[in-house]
C-alpha cells in the first residue's frame, strides 16, 4: 500500500536540503515500502553519493534493483 503522504514528506525534505542522506535514505525506504522499486532506486543512490559508508543504503538498493529486475545492479551494489 502507497503511502502518499509519507512520500511526499520526504520528498520535500530532500528538496528543501540535496545533501540530507537520511532524508533520501527513508524516502528510498518509503518508496520500496509503497511498491515502487524503481522510485526508491535514484532516492538510494543519492544516499550513497552523499555518504558511501551508509551500509543499509546498499542493502535497500540492493532490494530494490532486484525488485526492477536489474539483478546485474544488485549483484554490483551488493558486493561493493
């Protein structure tokens, strides 16, 4: 089930601030929550190009890529 709300606040937080990781990361998070894999991709490699040691970042693109199909992605993400 899509929480719209949720989404929405957390989109607005990451264009209020582009360098705030947590807001990506539990926008990506809401994202895969909803059942949208392919929204939550770029929203987690933000996370990962604003701070490359956020670790449960991978693992949530990691889900996600595979959600989209793009199992080729998620084998890189997840064993880099």
């Amino acid at each position: 089930m899509i929480d719209q709300e949720r989404i929405d606040k957390f989109k607005a937080m990451t264009q209020a601030d582009p360098t705030n990781e947590l807001g990506f990361f539990s926008l990506g998070r809401a994202y895969l929550d909803g059942g949208q894999p392919a929204d939550a991709v770029p929203a987690l490699q933000r996370v990962i190009a604003l701070n490359p040691s956020f670790s449960k970042a991978y693992s949530l693109l990691g889900t996600a890529q595979r959600a989209t199909g793009d199992q080729a992605g998620a084998i890189q993400t997840l064993t880099n």
